[in-house]
C-alpha cells in the first residue's frame, strides 16, 4: 500500500503549524510583477525544497499579510505569493 503525501498550498496552514516546502509554482511572463520573477525571489528569500516553514501569524483583514518563518528569519507574504509555495504539513 502507498500513501500519499498530504499537499497543500503556504497560504492554507493554520497559524502554529509547521511544513516543508516542497515546490514554487512559476508565474507566467505576463503575471510578473513589474518583470519580477516572484518564483526565484521567494527561493532567494529561502523557501527551498526541504526547507521548513512555520505559519505565525494572519493580517486582519482578509487574512493579509502572512508572517512566515523560514529558519531564523520572518517574512510577510501576500496571500497570492504563498499560494506558489506547494507545501508538505507536519502532523
């Protein structure tokens, strides 16, 4: 039997929960943010495979910004910018 690994996306793990990030989803060339390559900014940030992730904190309202810890830094992600990041959660 093969079990298969739950997935899910930075911008849904509740707040207190750890991760491992797992893949960055490119943006096309015509979404890129003032021809920001937004994928090679989050990994030069340090959210690289393997990498783990703790969820700290949600703006109000909306839910934006997020704070994000990777390592020993934090970092504010847009909700859209951590809905790139494809994630493995830690039970």
């Amino acid at each position: 039997m093969t079990l298969v690994p739950n997935l899910m996306t930075l911008d849904a793990l509740a707040v207190g929960q750890s991760g491992t990030v797992l893949h960055i989803t490119p943006l096309p060339a015509d979404q890129m943010e003032d021809g920001v390559d937004l994928a090679r900014r989050l990994m030069e940030l340090g959210f690289v495979p393997g990498e783990r992730i703790r969820m700290l904190k949600r703006g109000l309202p909306g839910g934006d910004p997020l704070a994000i810890r990777v390592g020993n830094a934090t970092f504010a992600l847009r909700r859209f910018e951590a809905a790139l990041i494809t994630i493995q959660p830690l039970t």
